[in-house]
C-alpha cells in the first residue's frame, strides 16, 4: 500500500505538490475591448481613429448613415458593410478592404486589396497595390489618391504599401454589364473631396490632411498599367539615388505643364538590367542593381517642359544612376519591357 501511493504522489508532483496549469501566449496576451476597433449603427456622426488607436488590427465599419468617418491609421482588415451617404477614410490596409452593400458612399483609402459586393454609388480615391476588385456592383467611379498627413509613409511603409505601385484606375469587374460599364475613371480630383477634407479638419484637429499635390506621398497619376505612350517621356532611378525618390517627386510635381501618366517600382538584378535598359552607361546601371538585384522606379511624364525638368532636377540632385528618355534610341522599347517586368513579378 505505501508503494501504491507513493506513486501517485509521484505523479501529483515530485515535490509533493500540485502542478499548476501551463499557460499559453494566448492566455496571457491583452484583452482588448472590441469597441474599440467599429463603427456601428451610427447616425449623423464624424468619428475619427488617430495612429496608434487601431494598431494594425481589424477595423469594422457597420450600418451607419450619414456619417464622416476617418481612420489616420494603419490596418490589418477593413470591412464595411451596409453603410449610405458617408464619407469614409480609410489609412494604410496591410491586407484587404471589402466594401460590401453599401451605397452613396465617398472613400478615400490606401490599400493592398480593394473589392466590392453588392454596392450602389461608391465613390473612390484609392492607392492601391493590386487591382481593385467590383462584383455585382453599378455606378462606381475612381479616382486616383490624393491625400497627405505627417504619419502616412510610414504607415504604408509598415503595411507593405509601395506608393509608385498604384493601379488605382485598373478595375477587374467580375460581373460586367455589356450594355453599359458598372464603373467610370477619372483623372479630375473628386467634387466631394475638399468639404471631405473641411470636415475631416473639424473631426481630426491634430491631423492635418494635406490634398496639394505638390506635397503628395501617393504620385497623381493619370494613365497606370498602359503601354509606354510615344509622347511621354522617362525617368528610371536607380539605387543608391532611390532615397531621394520623395525629392524627384515633388521636383516633377513643381512643373505644373507636365503631367504625371504612371509610376512603378520593381527588384531588377544586374542580369535583368542588361536584357531591358539599352544606352551608352547600361554597365553603369547594371552595375547600381547588383547581382541581388535593386529597387528600380520610374516615372512616365506628358508635357513639353519634360525633358526640360528632367535635366534639371538630375543635375540639382545629383543624380548619375538614372536612364533617360534622352540617352537612348530605343526608349519605348526598353520601357516596355521594364513594365512587362514588372507586372510579372506584381500581386494579382
């Protein structure tokens, strides 16, 4: 009989005592209120998230009216659902935004993923990274980002969101109407836009939202995803001048004859580079990229003044490792392959 329980006590414990229960990160990880992270069943009301109030968690827009909503944050998820006549901002989504039955709606938002289901008159002015998504929706329009405040780089940076990949006029309609387009694009700044920004001034005093293209972090682009037009003209940066990108921006934004048709971002290896960049300094070139490969952008411009701004602001810049319109014969050519690299290498 001793030996029988000594060895329960063995196994109660080799101390003689009680094991205490194992505990998980899940048990010890904060319990947070989820209030905190939707907008719901509101009615005539301006609400607003600042950074640091979401914190890359799920956010839920549900069943409100009339209402101005902004979200200066960054986001794993968004959903809204059941929503009519709100004006909605929506900070940097690290994955997807669905927006479903929902009508007479104005969005302003940055994104991975944008979709769609079942809406009526929504509105948009996106950036973002794949192509936006509609099904069973009618009377979409888009419109390209415009929108600025201190904390959105580095947002977008934290959610994954390259700001010269914009696709925000790309639409893939799963549902097309053959007689008469669900969706309209346009390169004219959204008519609601500025009461949008007014409002959004009056709910957020402490975040200045800034829609002056001049000081844009998201390019205003007019034409992303089409083959290189015969009348535009190029930039490609190279590393290590990539970190002056926000400087060649706003130096092209200063020309206010030129027009900014699209930009895109993409890795090109030394290899890659030889294949698609032709003129006199493509060693150089190849060179910048490395073997690993480097972060390569350009931007496409329409306007006479082009070349002109072009030229100026490499040389005020100091910029070496670029290609130009002007240092090669076989521009399009090269450009056009640069695109269709990129597109290869882009998320659906």
């Amino acid at each position: 009989m001793g030996c029988f329980h000594s060895l329960l006590g063995a196994q109660d414990g080799a101390d003689g005592r009680d094991e205490q229960p194992k505990t998980y990160s899940w048990d010890t990880r904060e319990q947070k209120d989820p209030s905190n992270f939707r907008f719901k069943d509101l009615k005539k009301e301006n609400k607003a998230k600042l950074a640091g109030d979401v914190g890359n968690e799920q956010f839920n827009i549900e069943n409100c009216e009339g209402c101005n909503l902004f979200i200066f944050d960054q986001i794993s998820t968004v959903f809204i659902d059941d929503c009519k006549n709100c004006n909605i901002f929506i900070g940097p989504v690290k994955t997807s935004m669905f927006i479903r039955n929902c009508t007479d709606c104005n969005i302003l938002a940055v994104c991975q993923q944008y979709r769609t289901r079942d809406c009526e008159r929504i509105s948009s002015a996106l950036c973002c990274q794949t192509l936006p998504i509609i099904e069973s929706s009618t009377e979409m329009a888009f419109h390209c980002f415009r929108g600025n405040y201190f904390a959105l780089a580095a947002q977008m940076k934290n959610a994954s969101i390259v700001e010269y990949n914009n696709n925000w006029s790309r639409i893939h309609d799963f549902t097309p109407n053959k007689d008469e387009p669900n969706f309209t694009t346009h390169t004219a700044s959204p008519r609601w836009l500025d009461e949008f920004v007014d409002v959004a001034k009056e709910t957020a005093p402490s975040v200045v939202l800034d829609v002056d293209n001049e000081s844009a972090t998201v390019p205003l682009t007019t034409s992303p995803g089409t083959s290189p037009n015969h009348n535009s003209h190029f930039l490609v940066v190279f590393p290590p001048h990539t970190k002056h990108l926000r400087k060649v921006l706003r130096e092209l934004n200063k020309d206010k004859a030129i027009s900014m048709v699209q930009t895109r971002q993409a890795k090109v290896t030394g290899t890659k580079c030889e294949t698609i960049f032709h003129c006199e300094h493509a060693g150089e070139l190849q060179t910048a990229c490395g073997e690993e490969g480097g972060q390569v952008t350009s931007f496409e411009v329409s306007g006479e003044t082009a070349p002109s701004t072009i030229d100026h602001l490499c040389d005020s810049l100091e910029l070496t490792a670029v290609y130009k319109s002007s240092q090669s014969s076989t521009v399009h050519e090269d450009m056009k392959a640069f695109y269709v690299h990129t597109e290869s290498i882009r998320d659906i």
